[in-house]
C-alpha cells in the first residue's frame, strides 16, 4: 500500500535522510525503531509532505505522493498522530473528534463518535471536557481517535505511548490491536519493544538517517546482537 523508495530528506539544506526504502502492506503494522534523533519523526514527516525530499519517490496506492502538499496526503487516506499529539486544546474531546469527521474516500462504514469512544472508552467520559484538562495518557487516545475520524488507511502514529504510565499504555495498545484487527495498517514510532512486537508484523530500525535493519518480530527477538546496537541506551 505505501512504498517508500530510496528517498532523501532535507531540512533547509541540511540533509537527515538517506536513501529510505520500507514498505507497508494492506492492514499491516510496522515499526520504525532507532534511538532518538536516528530519522524516524523525520521519515513519518516526509511520507506526510512536511519535509523536502529528493531522489527517489513515494507511492500510496499506487499513486506517487512525494510531491504533493500534505492535506491533500491526508485526503488520499494517510493519518497522522504527531509526537506531542497537538490536540486542540481549546475545545472538547467531543469537538476535537468532530473537527476532524470526513470521508473523502466514500467509505461505506465510516467511523463515527460512537466507534472511538468504543475503542477508547475513558473519552465517552471526557466528552465534555477541553483538552487541556485530559491526561497525557487521554490526549493521546484522543489524538488517535481524531485521526481515525478522517477515516485513513494508513495511519503514522509518532511516539505512541511516550511517557505514559504503564496502565494508559496499555490502553493504548489494546486500542491499537482493535485498530489492526479493523485491518487498518499503522506505521509506528515507540520505544516499548515488547509491546511493539505483540502486535507489529515488521520492523525496520534506523541509524544515522538511514535503514539499518529490517525483519517480522521473531528474527528481531531472536537478534540481541542488533537489540543491543541499535536500541539498548
């Protein structure tokens, strides 16, 4: 579904991606892996059309997407969840879910209130609530739910579970499951590897701007020799 291809990045002239290749296929969930400030914000940013990219292309659907501005990436069926969420924290969970509500793509079943607040259950009761007044743990559940209210094929969740209490991770990870048995494909950023590999069919780490390493969850169980070098602190 999404094909990356030998793409460089560029912020201003400054070059943080080299020759990025994965893949995601239909209803998969695959990671990027690495340690901080390795590219992986900045490979979610240039599939999104918020980095400058050269060299090679990228596809979703069949259809080249590298030069195209990022709402209309969005429109094609391509959600993001940023890290830090940047939910609007100005209105309610209830208006934040609807400010998003669309269905460019004419899905039959599109998501509604009721299928986020069934996935994520503790934002039934914060609907009235602002955004400002959640937990970090219910912004990100609400950040995944407006992302899902434009009713994406692909999702790029940044940093999913980042500084979180071990409990909301898990809701968070439940909430992810539900998603992937839904066959959404998702392409996530965490550093919890073994809730990562529960539920991700393929990794890929990064090193330097670039692609190091690629494989499903038993060969990267099985590898503590690249655990070590390209994930332990």
């Amino acid at each position: 579904m999404l094909a990356v291809s030998t793409i460089d990045g560029y912020y201003g002239d400054s070059q943080v991606l080299f020759g990025i290749d994965l893949c995601i296929g239909e209803g998969e969930v695959v990671t990027l892996l690495g340690r901080n400030g390795m590219g992986k914000s900045s490979t979610i940013k240039a599939v999104m059309g918020l980095i400058r990219t050269g060299n090679g292309d990228i596809t979703f659907t069949g259809t080249r997407i590298d030069r195209w501005p990022s709402y209309k990436i969005a429109r094609l069926g391509i959600a993001l969840v940023p890290e830090g969420r940047q939910i609007f924290a100005g209105l309610t969970v209830y208006e934040n879910l609807m400010a998003t509500a669309a269905n460019y793509r004419s899905v039959a079943e599109p998501y509604h209130l009721d299928d986020i607040v069934t996935i994520f259950p503790r934002l039934k009761e914060r609907l009235r609530h602002y955004g400002n007044q959640l937990s970090g743990g219910e912004q990100q559940m609400l950040a995944i739910g407006r992302a899902m209210m434009i009713n994406p094929r692909l999702l790029l969740l940044d940093e999913a579970t980042e500084g979180l209490a071990p409990l909301i991770r898990q809701e968070i990870w439940r909430g992810l499951k539900i998603l992937k048995e839904k066959s959404l494909a998702i392409l996530v950023i965490d550093k919890n590897l073994t809730d990562l590999m529960k539920i991700a069919d393929r990794h890929y780490i990064m090193e330097k701007g670039a692609i190091v390493w690629n494989g499903d969850s038993e060969a990267l169980g099985a590898d503590h020799d690249i655990q070590r070098r390209y994930l332990g602190v």
